[in-house]
C-alpha cells in the first residue's frame, strides 16, 4: 500500500479557499491563503503547505486570526510604508503589503514595507518571487513564535525567522529561503513521535545544555526554556553566533521597524506576528539586460565548477524547488497519508465535498 496520495493542484486549491471561506474569510483571504499553501506543497515543502490548514481554522476560532479584517497604513514616505494587520490574515496582509512595495519600486527604483500585528504568512519565498515576476530583486522576511535560544542563552526568545531574498535571471529565478535556526520546530516533533534521537546540534534542554532528547526540548519550550540553536548549531565553533545574528536581524526589520511585536511578545493572545518586504529594481545599477546578464553569469559559473566525487550536480537555491513544482504541476501533488487524512476531515467537518485523491503509482 502506498503512503502517499496524490491530488491535483486546481481541487487541493479549491479545497483549501473552501476551508477558510466556511471560516469567516472573504474571498480574497480564502483565494491568497489557498494559493500560498498549495504553492507550498508544489515545490514540496509540506511543513508549510495545506497541512496548515487546521491551525489557521483553530487560530480564528480561538481569535488570533480575524478574518475581514483589512490592514491600515499608518506611516507612508516617499518609498516605504508601515502596516498595522490587526490581527487579520496573514497572507492577505501580506499579499496588499507586497504589492505596496512593488508600487514603490516602480515608482522610485526601490520600496520597503514593514508590518505589525499580523499572523502566520506561509512559505517567505512565495513573496520575494511576487516581485521577480516583476522583474525586480524581492525580499520577503517574518519573525515567528519564540523557539530559537540566542548563543550562549537558554530562553528561547527568538524565532525561526527565515529570510527569503529572490533575484530575475535569465530563463529562472534565484530563490534563498531559509530559516536562520538549524531545523523548525516541526523536525523535533516528528524526531519525537519516531521516539528518534536528534542530531548533535540542533537543540538544548532547559539549562541550556546540548541534547539529543527531541522530548526534553518540547517539554523545556513549554515553561520557556530550552530550545532550537541558531543556524550553526552551539557556541561559536561552527558559526552559531552568525545564525543568531541573522535571526536578531530579522526582529529588527520586521519587529523593530514597524514597532510591533519582536518574537518572545508573540502569541499571547493574538499572534501579532512582524514581517519586511523589500524590492529593487536593477536598472537602477544600469542596463537591465546587462545587470541581469551579470546576474545570471555569475550563478551559471557557480554551478559549473567541478563537482565533489559522487556528486553530479551542483544545484543553484530555488532550483529543486522549480523541479518539484513542475513535477507537481504535470503528475499532481503528492501528500501523505496523515496530511490527507486531515484535509478529508476538514471537508467533511465543514461539508465540503472531499478531494479525489490518487494512487500514487
């Protein structure tokens, strides 16, 4: 028996617009978040895709999601502006902030939105492309939940924090999304359901301490102590430290700039989650074809230099990705069997008629 199903993009979209919309959210919430959580899943990235589904339909019934509920402007220059989300939908706060930003850059050459008091925004690449596919260079990054000790502490109060920076080349796309700890939180749990030791590095107990216990770690986060390394793992032997300080960068561009709340003050109550937008248009360092041509040159001698024995490829970031989701697009998504098992129960709790799923073969 298979372990994983298949579906098609176009019914798992329609599926999850269906969700949110018995939910309380208007059609244009319903319609971005779909998109977002299905693109996920295209490229393969699960952690972040429609498996998301039931805690953004417990995050509105617990309020600290509000849906109808539009973001405001509340500080505007020349080439940069501030949001207040108001606790509404992520990725619809996200989505007007971005296309703000674009606005910018067209008009100025580059543009930047911060924002405050929003909710979890999905995968961070989905918007630093938005502006690629405009021709311009995206940035896109969120703070989150308090789970990553800084080096050196044992109180969690930074977050995963990824930062996703896209730029146009010539027939593909530059995509560098990343978290700046060393694993989500997500990796511990499912290290912990498999009764699996973790890796050296990833995480430590509540004093602080290194540990191979997945369970000591989520025990130690819920009195708020213990938690994930940055990325580099402990101390600063490996770079730790350079982890911790790209994840404290991130509070500071979105937390820090738009006033709102840095990642130990989230979800106590409300989500009130921080996120950047930047977009650069190239032209403003010369000729487009040319800027673009250096781009795309640069990354092409990248991944032509000589590859390690047993390796055949060298691989530019987004690329696999790009792979997966045109692989998606022409056989389905393929999803496993717990996250199909939870999509056919929010179908049938809203009723909502269930997905046609496939065999994978």
């Amino acid at each position: 028996m298979t372990d994983r199903m298949r579906i098609r993009a176009e019914q798992l979209n329609e599926l999850s617009a269906s969700v949110m919309q018995k939910n309380g959210c208007n059609e244009a919430e319903a319609a971005i978040v779909a998109e977002v959580l299905v693109e996920a899943d295209l490229r393969g990235i699960f952690s972040h895709g429609t498996a998301r589904l039931k805690r953004y339909v417990d995050h509105i019934a617990s309020g600290i999601i509000r849906p109808n509920t539009d973001p405001e402007v509340v500080f505007e220059s020349k080439l940069a502006a501030v949001y207040d989300g108001k606790g509404g939908v992520g990725q619809r706060i996200a989505s007007i902030a971005m296309e703000k930003t674009l606005e910018f850059a067209k008009n100025c050459g580059v543009g930047f939105c911060s924002v405050r008091n929003s909710n979890h925004y999905g995968i961070a690449g989905y918007y630093a492309e938005r502006a690629t596919e405009k021709g311009f260079i995206g940035i896109s990054t969120t703070n989150t939940a308090p789970l990553v000790v800084p080096t050196y502490s044992r109180e969690p109060v930074l977050g995963t924090n990824p930062i996703a920076i896209s730029f146009p080349l010539n027939g593909k796309v530059f995509l560098l999304d990343m978290a700046t700890s060393v694993v989500p939180r997500g990796k511990l749990e499912v290290y912990d359901r498999l009764s699996k030791e973790m890796p050296d590095g990833w995480a430590v107990d509540e004093n602080g301490n290194s540990t191979n216990n997945p369970t000591v770690t989520l025990k130690a986060l819920l009195s708020k102590l213990g938690g994930i390394l940055p990325l580099g793992g402990p101390g600063e032997m490996f770079g730790g430290h350079k982890g911790y300080g790209l994840s404290l960068l991130v509070e500071l561009l979105t937390a820090g700039l738009s006033q709102g709340k840095y990642s130990k003050e989230t979800y106590s109550g409300r989500g009130e989650i921080c996120h950047f937008f930047g977009a650069i248009d190239p032209a403003i360092f010369g000729d487009r074809e040319e800027v673009t041509e250096s781009l795309t040159r640069i990354v092409d001698e990248v991944v032509s230099s000589e590859r390690a024995d047993g390796q055949s490829k060298i691989y530019y970031h987004g690329e696999k990705e790009a792979r997966k989701r045109q692989d998606s697009l022409q056989k389905g998504i393929e999803l496993d069997l717990k996250t199909v098992e939870l999509l056919d129960k929010l179908a049938d709790k809203f009723e909502i008629n269930r997905p046609k799923w496939e065999d994978c073969r």
